[in-house]
C-alpha cells in the first residue's frame, strides 16, 4: 500500500499497489475465520419453498391469508369494555383528499378515489365491524376527534347521533345513514353529548360535502335529518349480522 503526501505532510489519499492484496481477507475476515465459515456454512431457512420462494409455515404449509392482516369487519361493534362505546374501523383520516376503503377480500386498504384540489375529508371517516347497511357495506361512522388518525386504526367512540340521508343512484333511491361519533379521548369533543350539540353549521357543511362527494361519484345525496343516541342503537341492532 503506498500513500501520497500532501506540501504539509498530510496523507491526501490511498491506494493499493498492484499485487499486494492481503491473502485469504475478505470483508475484514482473516484466512482461519474464512475456512470455518467454508466448512461451516449458514443453514438454509426452513421456511422458504424452493420452487416459488413462498413462505411456509414451520409445518411446510404455504402461508395463508390467514395468517397475514387480520379483517376488521369481523371485529364486534361494541367496545368489549364498555357496551355504551362503538368499535370504529377508520378508513379515511381528517384533511385527506385520499379515500381509502378496506377490501375485506384481499385484507389490505385500497385507494378508490382522489378529490378534487380543494375538497378533502372533514373529519375522520370509517365503518362499525360486523354490520352492514342498505348499500351493503359496513355502517358508516364520522369520527370527531382531536387529530386524523390513520387507515385500519381502531377506535372507540361514544355515539352521538345519525345523519340519516338519502342517495339517488340510476334513479333508485337508497338510504345512506352516517353515525356521528366523539372518540373516547377526544378533548376538543368532551362536551358534545348529541348531535344537536354541533348547531346548523355543522350539519350544513356535511350537507354540503355529502352532495358534492356524491356528485362526483355520479349519485346524488340529499340530508333527511339528523338524530340523537337513541337513533344510534336502532341502526346498530339493525345492522348487525
């Protein structure tokens, strides 16, 4: 190895002189650590298929989906530790011009639509597990919350009321009721205990998104009313299955 010097004396750079490679190094490793390591190779992970390099289970099966992300949908509605509190699926977060929607078929949430510059999502959009409704998905829930979460987050949420609503599709009529909910923790929400509680401005935002969101799918929507709790528990046994 051979090095040059600077005016001052200080190395600039270095370089191998031909011919004079250290015998048997290889990442550091001297000529004994390289010979055990000949001998003595790695294993072979156990889990791997030869064939496709599919992962296996320790008994040889190949991987199922079960054994991947779990489904949501078939969670139960209610919290386990308190029956007053909604267990919500959050597909969509506040301030997202990104619709995301869970795909229960393959597990995994999927991009279905982007909003035009300007629109985005008002508040925190999911879906109560294990229901279903009139256009047969999962009940939708609009979460009031302190900051966005995220997609496949689970919350638990105490209900205050309904947006029931109306939507014309090829000129049949389905209803499309959107449960209200306040996340548990929610601190900027502690003290909305009903939907009236949010005044005329609130329901006529979301009247307002609704229409135009619909718009743009090619639907319309329109704002039936709005209920209380009590609304929230008849579509919650309802929608149960």
């Amino acid at each position: 190895m051979t090095a040059q010097h600077g005016a001052e004396g200080g190395v600039l750079g270095m370089r191998l002189s031909s011919g004079a490679r250290s015998p048997r190094t290889c990442c550091g490793m001297a000529g004994p650590q390289l010979k055990s390591l000949e001998n003595n190779p790695v294993p072979r992970p156990t889990n791997l298929d030869d064939s496709s390099c599919i992962l296996t289970t320790k008994r040889g099966q190949p991987m199922s989906k079960k054994n991947g992300m779990a489904n949501p949908t078939s969670l139960k509605p209610v919290d386990s530790g308190d029956k007053q509190l909604l267990r919500v699926i959050i597909e969509t977060p506040k301030g997202s011009r990104n619709k995301f929607a869970f795909n229960p078929k393959e597990r995994v949430f999927e991009l279905k639509h982007v909003l035009p510059s300007g629109m985005s999502f008002p508040y925190d959009f999911g879906f109560l597990p294990s229901t279903i409704a009139d256009d047969g998905d999962p009940i939708d829930v609009l979460v009031l919350m302190d900051e966005p979460a995220f997609p496949g987050c689970a919350l638990s949420c105490r209900p205050i009321g309904v947006i029931e609503g109306e939507q014309v599709d090829d000129n049949d009529k389905l209803r499309n009721d959107r449960i209200v909910a306040v996340e548990k923790d929610a601190h900027s929400w502690e003290d909305v205990k009903t939907i009236s509680d949010l005044g005329k401005p609130f329901a006529k935002e979301l009247e307002q998104f609704f229409v135009n969101y619909h718009k743009l799918m090619g639907k319309q929507y329109r704002i039936l009313g709005l209920k209380g709790p009590r609304a929230v528990r008849t579509i919650v046994k309802s929608g149960r299955r």
